[in-house]
C-alpha cells in the first residue's frame, strides 16, 4: 500500500510498504480523511523533541488525526467492528500501569502514540492498524471531514472544558485555538481571539469571533493559549483576572517563562493540557448534534503526493487545517 513516509528532516514522500496486519485486539481501518498537525511539521523539519530523547526515530510513518471505515478484525476482535466508521485514540498506553488502570492512559510513560512515538505507523497511509479499544464509532451526523477533526477537537474540548467562563481569552486563532473557541462559544462564553496575523485574525472574525493582533481591555476570566511562543505563558498568566485560570495547550521550541509569583499573589490556577483522550467522546457529541461545526477550518484536501509540500510551508492563507485524502 501507498504511505507517507518521513526518512530525515526535510525528507519525506509517498512510499510503497507492507500492508497492515491487524495483530490480537487490532483492527484494520481503510482511512478516509487523516489531518496535517503542527507536530507532522515538527518531525518533518527535525524540531520534534520526542526525536531527542529517544521516543521516535526515523523512519516514520505520520499522522494522528483520522478517521476511517473498519476492513478487517484480528484475534479477539469481536466481527461486529468490520464496517463500522471509526476514528481513534492517538494515545496508547501500556493497559497494566496505575495511569492506565485509573484512566490515565494518554500520560502512560510507556505509552506509544500513533504516528508519533514508540515506533506506531501512522494514518498519513491507505490503511492503518490500531488497537480495537483506542476505537470510537462515529455517528452518520459525522462526516469525513468532521471525523479526522475529532482529535485536535478533544483536546480543545478539553482546554474549553478548563477555560471555561463568562470572558475568554484565546491566544493563538490556529486549529486548536479556533476550536477552542468554538466550543467555549457553544458553552456561553464570550471569546476573543488574538492573533500575530492579519490573515488568521481575518479568518477568525469570519466565523464570528471578536479578534486582534493584540490583547483587549480585561477583565478575562481565563486565558488559553494555543501558540508556539515561550512568551505567550506570562502574557496569560498577566492578563487574566485574579483567581482565574489560564489553559497551556500549545507548545513553543524552547521553554517558557513563567513567573510563579504571578500565580501565587493573583491566586492563578495553570492548567496544561496534553491530549485530547479525556474528550473525543464529547468532542463527537458535540460534531454530531451540530453544536460545533468544525468543518470550516479546513482550507483544502490533498494527496500523499503533496503532503511534503504542505509540511514545507505551501499551504493556502485563512483556514488553518490541511486534510489528505490518502486515496488519491
């Protein structure tokens, strides 16, 4: 079968390889729909931090946001499955540790993540093994293009869910940032976005959102930031309300400054946010009854073929999203 395949930093295409074999407790899913994440380009570029310390290694295999139609059931796999359209954890603990056993599976410390860590292939490929309990079903009301947005769409879930208040901040108006607006918008709060872009900002505006290239008078309840800048940690932590909360999902090259005293003295709770495992099943709900509409964050849908390119920088202004249709 046809996959993307990452060899070194800046190089990378389609490539001929095995075909999956679903092992016991796996599937196999002939994936429809698969996003281009912030993360692809990091491995693809060699910035990823996960290459330094051992957790991936070229050659990979990439791509974590998916969704797909079930094509085959390994040993211990109830026949049912084979059909279904599904999408799936990108986080797969080791099922024995205190973490798994308490729900925790996503911080595992002996974790594989699809398309990411531990050696897991991932669903940038005509098809894809995965384990049959990462699964989760989707509903009719949830179409392809929904369906491979349900996993950035937990983990903004999840930072809406933690942000959650009658003015939010939101820094950074890329896929996450934008979704996380979206679902605070669907829970009652006012939202504004702040961007470093005319373009995203534009865009961001265009779906209804009040949006700047700088931050507004406060009062903010909460404050999430979405962004790679080191900075944008103390900028929240100065411009949220005393005894709010501000959310960290996204993730700069370097590390962030984070003055504690600000915390401490304005009674500040920080929240990170790693995964969106805890939220898919919110996230789908959310999809399916039409509460969120995350479909127009999508710019366009390419193949194999061009995913190099668009993990290069060539990508379309405005909507943040690039999707690959590994059939074409």
């Amino acid at each position: 079968m046809r996959a993307f395949v990452v060899t070194g930093p800046g190089e990378a295409g389609p490539a001929e390889v095995p075909e999956p074999v679903a092992g016991v407790g796996e599937v196999v899913v002939d994936v429809e729909r698969a996003g281009v994440c912030g993360t692809d380009v990091e491995f693809f570029t060699g910035e990823m931090q996960y290459l330094a310390d051992g957790h991936a290694r070229y050659p990979m295999r990439l791509g974590h946001e998916w969704c797909g139609t079930v094509s085959q059931a390994g040993p211990g796999v109830h026949p049912a499955w084979v059909g279904r359209r599904v999408t799936g954890d990108t986080m797969l603990g080791c099922g024995e540790c205190r973490r798994c056993r308490s729900g925790r599976q996503h911080v595992c410390a002996d974790r594989q993540e699809v398309g990411i860590r531990g050696g897991r292939a991932g669903a940038l490929a005509e098809r894809l093994a995965v384990p049959v309990r990462s699964l989760h079903e989707l509903p009719d009301g949830v179409d392809p293009v929904a369906g491979a947005l349900v996993e950035p769409g937990g983990n903004a879930c999840r930072a809406a869910r933690a942000a959650a208040g009658e003015r939010v901040l939101v820094l950074g108006p890329g896929t996450i940032g934008l979704l996380t607006a979206l679902f605070l918008r669907a829970a009652g709060s006012e939202v504004y976005l702040v961007g470093a872009t005319p373009w995203s900002v534009e865009f961001a505006r265009g779906l209804g959102f009040s949006a700047g290239t700088s931050v507004p008078e406060p009062p903010f309840d909460a404050v999430v930031d979405a962004t790679g800048d080191p900075a944008s940690p103390a900028l929240a932590a100065e411009v949220v309300e005393p005894a709010g909360r501000i959310v960290c999902i996204g993730l700069s090259g370097r590390p962030s400054m984070l003055d504690t005293r600000t915390l401490a003295l304005k009674d500040v709770t920080a929240i990170g946010v790693l995964s969106g495992s805890p939220g898919l099943e919110q996230a789908i709900d959310a999809y399916a009854s039409g509460e969120v509409d995350p479909r127009p964050l999508v710019a366009a849908t390419v193949g194999l073929g061009e995913v190099a390119a668009v993990l290069g920088g060539e990508r379309p202004a405005g909507a943040p999203k690039i999707h690959v249709d590994p059939r074409r």
